[in-house]
C-alpha cells in the first residue's frame, strides 16, 4: 500500500482501522466502532497485535486472563469473539477480517490499518533518511511518528499481555523520542530541546541515553555545571535503585565536558537559540500555514436560518475593536439533532473573520474514551507551527504555550462533542480576537459563554425540505403525504431523516411508500434508519454508554410508560426511589442529552430516543421488572386523583372506597385549585398508562392493575370541570371489565360499570349504557353505603342522556339524594338536585328546578364544596330565567362566577360566563352580554371542550340576531347545559 493511501486511511476515508496508541479504538471509515467491555477489548488487543497471525482459544485465554481464568474463559472468548465480528465485519456475509482459523481466530487488518504498523514504517523511514543525511526530513518523520500516540497504550485494556505490549509500545515511543532529540542535536536545535529533555529525563532517572542527551544540551547552552550537576544525579540514581555506576558512554561524556572537548560545541551555523527546521528541507524557520481543520459543509444544508444568523453574529463580534474577551458558542442538543451540522455551517459562513484559520477537534464526549484537552492543545500547536519536541509535557506550561501562541491571532476553534466544562475550559482562547464554536449534548451551563443555541428538531417544513433536496422534489411531491409520513416516523430528527434520504437515494425504484411501511414497525424502525456510517442507534447508544448503571436503569424503565411527559414524582414511583433521587436522575439523563426538559418540572423523551430506550429495557430489564414500573405508575396516579378529590371535594366518601391504602410520595395539594391543575395536566398520561395495561398483546391484567385502574377512572368521573375524552373512556371499559370478571373483583366490576355507563350515555349509546347502569346496581351489597348513591345515580344520567328519559332520571334522581342523605354526604346529595334541577328545567317545569337548586345550594355551607356551591347557584340562574326573573338570575350567575375564580373553576366559570351573557341580553345589556359571550367561548376553545364551543357559538349567534327586548329569544341560549 503506498504513502498516499496509509494517509487516507489515517484520515478515515475508507475501511477498517485500530488505534492501540493510546485507548484502543476502531472506526470503519469515520464511525467509531464500539470494541465492548473491558474484557472484549483485551481479545481485540490480543488478535491485533498478532498481526494477521492465528492465536488459539487456549492462548486467548491466557492472555486475557492469565492464570485466574474462570472455568467459562472459553466460552467468554468466543462470544467476544462473535460480538467483536458483528461490530467490525462490513457485511453480513461470511467474515473477512475476524476468521476463525484451525480451532483459532485471526484478524486480517488492511496494510496501514494500524497505528503501531504505520510507526513503526514511520522510523524505518527516518532511519534511512538520517542514514543519508537528510536530517531535517528525519526529525520531521520521528515528530509524525510520535504524534500518532494519543495517552498510554492500550489504555484501560486489561489482562498480562496487554500489559507486556503497553510496556513495550512505551519503551518504543521512548526510542523514537530519544531518536529525534538526538537528530535535533545534531541540527544544533539544543536551545529547543533542552526544556523537553529535563522533563523527560525526570521521567526516567534511569535511562542513560536520556541523561546523556540531556548533558550535551545543556552543555552546548552555556551550562557547563548544569551538566556536570546531571551527571552526579545519574549516577546517585543508579547507585541507589540498582546497584550500578554510569555505563561508559555517560562516563566519558562526562569526562570530555569536564574537558572542554571542541568536538562537543554545536555544528557550524548554529546560534544557541535556533528555531526548529521548517516544513520544506532546508529552510530554517517553521513556516506558518493557517490551518483549514473545519471538516466539509455539507451541500444540502437545510434550514436553521434564525439560529444560523445568530452564530453568525456572534462569531464576527470577535473582530470588534473594543472586544475584550473571545467568543465562546455554545450548540447543545440530543444526539443527531444537527449540532455539527449547524457548527461546521456556521464556521464556514464566517471563515473570512478569521484569517489565522479554523482548528478542529472531536473531543469524544459522548463515547468511553474522551479526548484528553492537553493531548488537543498538543495537536493546536503543532497546527500552529509548534514542532513536537517544543511542546512542554506539563500542563500548566502547555496551557500558558498554547494561549501565548494564539494571542494576537484570529483563530476560529471549532470543539466537536465536548463533555463538560472541565474539557473544554483549557482549550478556549485567553484573549480577544478568537472564538471557540462549541458541541456538545449538555449546554455546558459554567462555561462563561457568549451565546447559547439549543437546538431542537426540525419543524415539518425543514424536515420536508431536507428530504426532497436529497431524494428529489418531485419524487417527495408525487407522495406528499407520504413524505409528511416519513419526516414524521423520523420524529423530525435531522440525522433520521438525513437516513431516509440516503436511503431513497441508494434505492431509485423504491416509493415512498415502500420505505414508510417499513418504518411504520415501531418495533423495527430504529433498524431501519441505518444508511451507510450514518446510524441513528449508535449515535443514541454513544450517549447511553456514558451513563451509570443507575442513570442507565432510570433510562430503560421511565420510557416504559408511553406517557407525553413526566414529572419527578411520577419519575420516583416508575423507579422506586424517593422524589429528590428522581429529580436527579432526570436532571442527569438531561445533562447527557437524553430526556428534553419541557415545562418546568416535566421531562420528555422524542420519539426515536424512547423506541431505544425500550429496545434497551427489553434486551436488559426482566418482563416482571418493566411490568411492575407500569402497575407503580398506575398506582402513583390513583393515588394523586384520589388525593386531588380529597382537596377539591373534603366531604366526598369515594376516595376512601377507591383508594383507601394510598401510596408513599403521592401528589399532595394545598387546594382544590392545584388539585384540578394536576388532574388536568396527567389527564393524557392517566389514560395512556391504563391503555398499556389493558390493551398489552399478551400479557394478562393482575387483579392490582384491574383494582388500580377501575378505580381510578371511577375517580375522574366526579371532576365534572373537565371535558373528559369519553371515546379513550369507551375504548379502555371492554379489556377492564374483562379483566374485573377474570378476577371475579366485585368492586372493580362495580367502578367498572359505572364508569362505562356513564361514557356510553354520553356518546349516544343507550341501550349499552342502561345495561352496564343496571349491572353496575346489581354488583352493590348492604355495605356499599357509599357507592349505592353513586350506582343509582348513575342510572339517573344514563336515562337522562335519552330523549325519552328525563321523568326516569328525576326517579332515580331523587333515590340517590335520598341514600346520600341517609349516607351523611351533604355533597352527594346537592349533586343529584343539581341534575334534578336540570332534568325539570329540560322538561319546562321552572317551579320545581328553583326547589331543587334551592336544595343542591342548601347541601353545600359555605366554604364546604366550591363546586358544589358554583353549580347550583348557576342551575338555581337557569331557573330563574325560566320564570323570567332576569335581574335575580344575573346576581346569582354573577356569584357562581366569583366562586369559580376564587377556586379556579375553569370551565364552569366558562359556561357560567355563556349564561350570564343570555340574562344580561334579557335586561338589556348587550355590550356586556358580547362581552361575557366572547370570554366564555375563548376561555372553552382553550379547554378544548367541543360540545362547550358550540354552545358558545349558539349563545352568539342568538346574542347576534335578538335585540334586548326579546328577553324570552335571549333565554333558549342556555339550554344545551354543560
């Protein structure tokens, strides 16, 4: 293979490459291959560094394990073998590159896959160019050479013959340091190294060559007693630790500077301070290129123009005059939201900024091994015309070298996937003029930065644009539906859909249609969206494999309810710690760019990252594991609910029927206010949760998840402020009443019927409602005191609900006030007048809706039962108005209104808004009867209560076409009743 080619594969344009040269690492092309534990690396390590020669099982062992290998070394060896084939073949056909060979294995790598291979080629070269003179191209070789180490070799890789090769890939770059100082020497560049050969000979007190070195340096700087001083310190080192004098060589040396030998001075020509030979032969000055790292921008760059512009302003405020600190940006977001994308994008819109050039590096930090910042600075000032033996070994020199060298230059440094603070803070300029372009998935928040984007995904619109620019306009506009289908699947995330364009490109024939019916299996999509290098899942897993054990089981378990958001209670109850322990957690999974933070005290998974959580917590977690998170979950929201009733509603009985054990951590509310709020927030999350549960495609309900949800969603129904979903209601009854029989849990049938009766009633099926009303009576027993007023209530709204059925509703109606009453719930009781009272005025009879509002108002003292109260004291305005008794009907509708602020009674404030519109058009006041009307509708647009809305357009249209003296016209506006 020749030069050129070894190069490239150095750069990782193109097949198979290991570094050993620091932490073991392997890429194919420019993705970074994951080499597994710590165990598995130390196979790769035994099979790269054979060569291409076989090792047996046996030898495997041994070198992995020495003589503690466990009685299932053999087996461990060929499942790392096997993980380490998937992870490095390029195809799944038959292996190429790990074979097993004659009970064996080998690694066949390509010529120059190996940095170790490619050093060694290294100092061949440099050997024969010092062998004919050619000194300076020598030290330039040496210095390539040596900068292919990248940390200790083998880093972390353990086992006895990793340690042999770590110790003899050390004692090698030794040799290649001691080769190019002395080629140095003979250059007369001993003022350049002198610095680094008093370190390096501190090191390694033992190592003659070093010292000798070390004492022609400083001899030939003017130090003739400082090399004399280097003697005696070798010589006391060697006496103590071995035993020994100074070998010849040192001796004599000695002994000819005592002297004053001439053939020690310099080489004719040089000064004692010369600079380091330059990159062309024969110069003597390093010549300085401005250095271009800023890898390509890609030529479909698509949208982020808001975010683009702002970096960009950011980043030339750097050449302003009167700057006194550099720009630092910083580019934060999960993984595969675009980051590098932007950064490079922006880098290059700016590059005429900054004419000393652009430096980049990946600093890793999202993968086991991140870069060190000190081995980066190396590799900046060396960028920066810095030969190799100039650079100091101590950090605090570096660092002072490094911002020295980038003073009074306009450097952009672009820092790829940094970690933290504490990698990036040693790398960004010290003075103004300069700007560092930062990535990371954190925002990196004690970074004194200038600017911070945090990016999110693509709206619809850039993820369409994006993909019609890789797989063509009117192929993406032929299937337009199709595509919106696509991006979406992508969950609008730039890498997934940059995926799905490079799939439709590879594939010419294939529709739309074809790759979105693969996507559409959640369970196999994150497979799907693999073109190439580019994989979404080992961009996720990169992220993942920084995390704790811990942080990695919060990760699997909290995605396991399909929930839009959590909260750090929620989070607590899923994962069985306490709150502030989940609040950690979440925070930490954040911080790593694996939940999105929402609103304050929520956080979120996207879409594509939780499909690989599950993928993680099937592959980890024990099914009885992820089931009990679910059923924890359920069980934290019943306990809220039941909870939040107690708030809203103190005299009420069925939280302790429903939830008489409650949960440690549960929601707690200082008032009804706060319980409503939390009740309509979890509202979708409730409901999700119960659907997991009972719509599972295998797994049966336990007799806990058939208690926890009957009860629960018998909990929701009484929350008469919400616009509950009857069709999600609907849709769960059928699988919990199935499950309740299966269980033979009376109680749970009970919670059960009525809950569906009630949906049933509301969305129009009546006959199916009046039998679940009629079974539901049926379940209760002699010591249902509680629940029986609440059966034959039920009965009541199911008959109510029928055209025909309003004079069988006030029966039962009226029985269920009458158990309440006997049962001691005043609040019961004020509930079933306030239905009575409606049922009367649906049949035109005002006289005796006013005596049931008056009671339902009589049930319910004052501060006792705000809902209560607001309820009845609008129902007792309806009746009024139907005996045409306006202005007393306005005073009572202006009363529930204060009650419904006072306790943020949201859509009963709403409609009670839309009555008091109809009675303030009856007394002539039409101005203020628009205005009600127009709030009400609003405020029920908002609540998302469609049956709500269209009362409110009935109220303005009527408010529209009836003048004030038609106060009988104003009155029909309140029927339709929430």
């Amino acid at each position: 293979m020749t030069d050129a080619v070894g190069r490239k594969l150095e750069l990782g344009m193109e097949g198979l490459r290991i570094a050993a040269l620091g932490p073991l690492r392997a890429w194919r092309g420019e993705r970074q291959l994951d080499t597994g534990p710590a165990q598995q690396r130390a196979v790769l390590t035994s099979l790269t560094l054979r060569r291409g020669q076989v090792a047996s099982a046996d030898e495997l062992v041994q070198d992995v394990w020495g003589s503690d290998a466990p009685a299932s070394a053999h087996v461990a060896v060929r499942n790392h073998v096997s993980r380490l084939r998937t992870a490095l073949e390029s195809e799944s056909a038959a292996p190429r590159t790990l074979v097993s060979v004659a009970g064996g294995y080998a690694l066949h790598l390509p010529d120059g896959a190996l940095d170790v291979s490619r050093a060694e080629r290294l100092y061949s070269r440099a050997q024969a160019a010092r062998s004919q003179g050619e000194l300076e191209p020598a030290v330039r070789i040496l210095a390539e050479a040596e900068a292919l180490w990248a940390g200790t070799p083998l880093t972390g890789v353990p086992g006895p013959y990793a340690q042999r090769q770590r110790d003899r890939l050390m004692e090698y770059r030794l040799l290649l340091v001691e080769a190019r100082l002395t080629v140095e020497l003979q250059l007369g560049g001993h003022a350049r190294v002198v610095g680094e050969l008093l370190a390096l000979a501190d090191e390694h007190p033992l190592r003659e060559g070093l010292r000798a070195l070390e004492m022609l340096a400083l001899y030939r700087c003017g130090r003739q007693a400082d090399a004399l001083a280097v003697y005696t310190t070798a010589r006391r080192h060697l006496a103590a630790e071995l035993g020994v004098d100074p070998g010849p060589e040192l001796v004599g040396l000695h002994q000819r500077i005592l002297e004053a030998d001439p053939t020690l001075a310099p080489p004719p020509g040089a000064a004692a301070g010369s600079p380091a030979p330059g990159p062309a032969a024969g110069s003597d000055r390093p010549t300085w290129v401005p250095p271009a790292q800023a890898p390509p921008d890609v030529p479909d760059f698509t949208g982020r123009q808001e975010e683009s512009r702002r970096l960009r302003d950011a980043l030339s405020g750097a050449a302003r005059t009167d700057a006194t600190a550099p720009v630092i940006s910083v580019i934060h977001g999960m993984g595969g939201v675009g980051k590098t994308a932007l950064a490079v994008h922006a880098a290059h819109a700016v590059r005429e900024q900054f004419p000393d050039g652009q430096l980049y590096a990946d600093l890793r930090g999202t993968g086991r091994e991140r870069a060190n910042p000190y081995e980066v600075q190396e590799l900046f000032l060396r960028s920066m015309g810095v030969l190799a033996g100039n650079v100091p070994s101590g950090r605090e020199a570096r660092t002072a070298l490094y911002r020295s060298r980038m003073a009074g230059r306009r450097l952009l440094l672009l820092l790829d996937n940094a970690a933290d603070t504490e990698q990036v803070s040693p790398l960004l300029p010290g003075t103004a003029g300069s700007a560092a372009l930062i990535t990371s998935r954190t925002a990196l928040m004690c970074l004194p930065a200038t600017t911070r984007t945090a990016l999110e995904p693509f709206s619809e619109p850039e993820a369409l644009a994006l993909l019609e620019r890789m797989a063509g306009g009117e192929r993406c506009r032929q299937e337009q539906e199709t595509a919106r289908d696509l991006v979406r699947a992508c969950g609008l995330l730039p890498l997934a859909v940059r995926v799905v364009g490079a799939r439709l490109v590879a594939r010419p024939r294939w529709t739309l249609t074809t790759l979105a019916e693969r996507l559409s299996d959640r369970s196999q999509r994150l497979g799907e969206l693999e073109a190439g290098s580019l994989a979404v899942e080992s961009v996720f897993h990169l992220g993942y494999s920084t995390l704790d054990d811990t942080e990695a089981r919060a990760f699997r378990l909290l995605a396991i309810p399909e929930v839009p958001d959590l909260s750090p209670a929620a989070a607590a109850a899923v994962l069985q710690c306490g709150r502030r322990e989940a609040e950690a957690l979440l925070d930490a999974l954040a911080h790593h760019g694996l939940l999105e933070p929402g609103e304050p005290g929520r956080y979120r998974y996207h879409d594509l990252l939780r499909l690989f959580a599950r993928h993680r917590t099937l592959d980890t977690d024990p099914d009885a594991a992820r089931q009990a998170a679910l059923s924890r979950v359920a069980r934290y929201y019943l306990t809220g609910t039941s909870s939040a009733m107690r708030a809203e509603r103190p005299y009420s009985q069925l939280p302790d029927a429903a939830d008489p054990d409650g949960m440690p951590g549960a929601a707690a509310f200082a008032d009804a206010r706060h319980a409503q709020e939390w009740v309509l927030h979890e509202l979708p999350a409730m409901l999700a949760v119960a659907g997991q549960i009972l719509h599972h495609p295998y797994r049966p309900v336990s007799a806990e998840d058939t208690h926890t949800l009957s009860s629960l969603l018998a909990l929701l129904m009484p929350f008469t402020d919400f616009c509950l979903p009857w069709d999600a209601i609907h849709q769960l009854s059928p699988a919990l009443l199935r499950a309740a029989d299966h269980h033979g849990a009376r109680l749970a049938t009970l919670f059960s019927c009525i809950t569906a009766a009630v949906a049933c009633a509301r969305l129009g099926h009546h006959k199916e409602a009046a039998v679940l009303a009629a079974r539901a009576h049926e379940q209760l027993d002699a010591a249902d005191r509680v629940l029986a007023p609440r059966a034959v209530y039920t009965m009541g709204v199911v008959a109510d609900a029928r055209p025909d059925g309003l004079d069988e509703a006030i029966g039962h109606y009226r029985s269920a006030h009458a158990l309440a009453c006997e049962n001691g719930e005043p609040g019961m009781a004020a509930q079933c007048s306030v239905s009575l009272a409606r049922a009367q005025l649906a049949l035109d009879r005002p006289h005796q809706a006013l005596e049931a509002a008056r009671d339902a108002l009589a049930h319910c003292p004052p501060g006792t039962n705000p809902v209560g109260t607001a309820l009845a004291r609008r129902v007792l305005g309806d009746a009024l108005m139907g005996l045409d008794r306006y202005d007393e009907a306005v005073t009572e509708y202006r009363t529930a209104l204060g009650v419904c602020r006072a306790h943020g009674l949201h859509a009963q404030r709403a409609h009670t808004l839309l009555s008091l519109a109809s009675a303030l058009a009856a007394v002539g006041r039409p101005e203020q009867a628009g205005t009600c009307a127009a709030e009400g509708g609003a405020a029920l647009v908002q609540l998302g209560d469609p049956t709500g809305e269209e009362r409110a357009r009935a109220v303005m249209d009527r408010l529209a076409v009836a003048g004030p003296s038609d106060p009988q016209e104003q009155h029909t506006a309140v029927g339709g009743e929430h």
